[in-house]
C-alpha cells in the first residue's frame, strides 16, 4: 500500500505536466481497460479524488493516466468489488497500516455475518416450501474424491457382524464434503470442498471398497456431480456424473457412530511430536510379527521397539519434540502404519493426551483436511 501513496503523491505533482515530460501516458479508455474499470468509474474516482489522473489536457480536459498508477487502480477496483464503502477505501489507500487492518477485519466480519444471514433465511424459506427438490447434489473435483476414497476407506472394518463400520459416512453441507470412517481402533475424517450445491444438506453410507472403485472411476474427471435421493420412498442409489460417463452405487441404511461427539469429547494434546512418516513406517515393519509395539518419546527423539526386544533393539528416529520428558505408549503396528500409510507429506505430526488410554492423534502437515485417530493399546515394558 506504501506504492499507492507515492502514486498518490505523483498525481498530485504531475496534474499539470504535459504529456511529452510525464512519459508514456494512457488515454482513460485505454486506462480502463488494462485495470478492468469502466471509464466512467475512473471520472467518478477522480472527481471524488481517490484516483486523480498524471495529467489532464487544459484544452480539451482529456484524462491521460500513467502506468505507475496501476497498483493503486487495482487495488482500488478490489477493494470497490469486496464492498467497501469509498470512506473505508480511502483509510485502506491513504490511511496507516493500523487504520487498514482495522477496516478489512470489521468489513470482513460484517460481510459473513450477512453471509451467515443470508443464508440462514435462504434455509428456512427451502425448508417450507410445499414441493421440495427429491435430490441433493454437491460437486468436487474427481483427484479429490479419488484421494479421499484411498485415505478413508481403509479405516473402515472388516467385522461382518457390524456391517455399518464397513461403510464409509458422507456428510455434504453448503460448500462442504466429509468423508467418515471407522473400525472402533481407527478414525478417519477427509474434508473436500464443494464448488457447487444444490438442495439440502443430508448424509448417506457407501461401502468402503464401492468408495475406492468411484474414486478411481472419477479420478480422471476434472469434476464429478454426486446426486443423492433425499425421497425416504426412492429406492437409496447415488448417482454420479461427469462428462464420461454416468454411475450408480447402492447405499447403505443404518445408525452410523456418533463421530462428532467424538471428536468434542477428545482430550487437549499432552505431547506433541514431528517425526519423518516414511521412517516411522519402517520402523514399525522392522518390529516384525508382533502385535505391540514400544513408543517411547524424549527430547527431539523416538524409539520403537516391538514388545518382546530389548531397549538396545530399539530404533532411534530423529524428531522435534521440546519436552525431555519421555513419554511412552504401545500401539499395535499394523494399525499405527496403516494410519501412517494414509497420510501425505514426508512428515507426520502425533497429538497425544495426558490419558494412556485415549485416541492419538495423527495428522498430515500437508493436508490439514485429513484426520486420524488411532487407539493406543497397553504399553509393554522392555524385555
């Protein structure tokens, strides 16, 4: 904003000069066109001298415009197109950083509160009208729903006497997607972005391997359009499209866990630890045919052991951890590296509670739309 001040001053200084001393000047309508402003906003700006031009001719009054003055034109026509008012504009061009930060964060706040107005009335008003839409739609990128569908799914369970758990929840709501998984020792969450919507938020269950088999369907696809029934008499098919082709895949009826509880009731983290993803996975596999590993955390360090070796058998990894208060937890390996192996990005980062009994957090520092919890189980002591 400094740049626009100076320019600022140069209109000042140069109104009068004429076009062979100012350098290469622009007419208005050329002006207009190379900021994306109508000439007739730029009379308006200067009578109002917000943007004042490099030179006016005193014979005709022609407005001529310097290509210095862009910055300031451009930020301008944002701030006019995120509705600022042309007082607040002006604090923003003119006023000191301080004076600026405190007009965009008030006006930001006032624009999604009416957001939040708008569409809260726009809800009730759908809600009761008579002859409602039989289907919702939501449309995400097909490389996301295809990344969601490898991350989530193999979260799911396998137990054929809890069917659900073998489902994997989608929740969709305004711009929003959620993709739920679980086996009881895992949770898994993937937050997509819709770029369009239609009809009412809703939820519905798709198996974990139909999922992945969609997700690679649509992986190719620059856009996918998922369509559900929201009908309780429709027969429960999800539709999905894009310009390829056309699918259907059944759903699924029945209670799914409640996973927002869940999370609310999750306890603040104790330990926080950063460790290399790949080696951590590793690590695990060298444990062997095991069912408990030793995870014990100390200054800017993690050992893994599986339970029935010593703690010379241990493998050091390098981490960034501040406490040197070492911390130790038993996880079965399997399930740990399967959470691992579902992440992005060379670095994990483990949240763990004060609780020994209480979910691990696992999160991606790459994508922090991805959320696992993993169950510690009882940490053995070394051999």
């Amino acid at each position: 904003m400094e740049n626009t001040r100076n320019t600022n001053r140069q209109n000042t200084n140069t109104q009068n000069t004429p076009p062979a001393a100012a350098g290469n000047l622009m007419g208005i309508s050329a002006f207009a066109r190379l900021i994306g402003l109508a000439p007739s906003a730029l009379r308006f700006y200067d009578d109002c001298r917000v943007l004042r031009p490099a030179h006016v001719d005193a014979a005709t009054g022609y407005r001529y415009y310097a290509a210095g003055q862009e910055p300031r034109a451009a930020l301008l026509r944002d701030l006019r197109a995120a509705g600022l008012a042309l007082a607040d504009v002006v604090a923003v061009l003119d006023g000191p950083p301080g004076r600026a930060r405190e007009v965009l964060e008030r006006h930001r706040a006032a624009v999604r509160e009416r957001g939040r107005a708008a569409d809260a009335a726009i809800r009730a008003v759908l809600g009761g009208l008579p002859d409602g839409p039989d289907t919702a739609e939501f449309t995400v990128g097909g490389a996301e729903l295809a990344s969601a569908a490898r991350q989530v799914a193999p979260t799911a369970g396998r137990d054929p006497g809890h069917p659900v758990l073998g489902c994997v929840l989608v929740e969709f709501d305004g711009d929003e997607v959620r993709f739920a998984a679980t086996d009881r020792y895992r949770f898994s969450l993937r937050t997509l972005k819709s770029s369009a919507a239609a009809g009412p938020a809703g939820r519905f269950l798709i198996g974990a391997d139909a999922l992945v088999d969609l997700g690679a369907w649509a992986a190719r696809a620059a856009e996918v359009t998922v369509a559900v029934p929201v009908d309780p008499g429709v027969r429960p098919c999800l539709t999905v499209r894009h310009p390829g082709g056309t699918r259907e895949v059944p759903l699924f009826e029945g209670e799914y866990p409640a996973y927002r509880e869940m999370l609310a009731a999750l306890d603040a983290p104790a330990h926080r630890v950063v460790v290399d993803r790949l080696a951590l996975i590793a690590a695990l596999g060298a444990c062997g045919d095991t069912t408990a590993v030793r995870v014990e955390l100390g200054r800017d360090r993690l050992l893994v052991a599986a339970a029935d070796r010593g703690p010379g058998a241990a493998a050091e990894l390098a981490a960034v951890r501040e406490e040197a208060e070492p911390v130790l937890l038993g996880f079965d390996p399997a399930v740990l590296a399967s959470a691992l192996e579902t992440a992005v990005g060379p670095d994990v980062l483990l949240e763990i509670p004060a609780a020994p009994a209480r979910p691990v957090l696992v999160r991606s520092a790459d994508q922090g739309t991805f959320t696992t919890l993993v169950m510690p189980v009882a940490a053995p002591a070394a051999a």
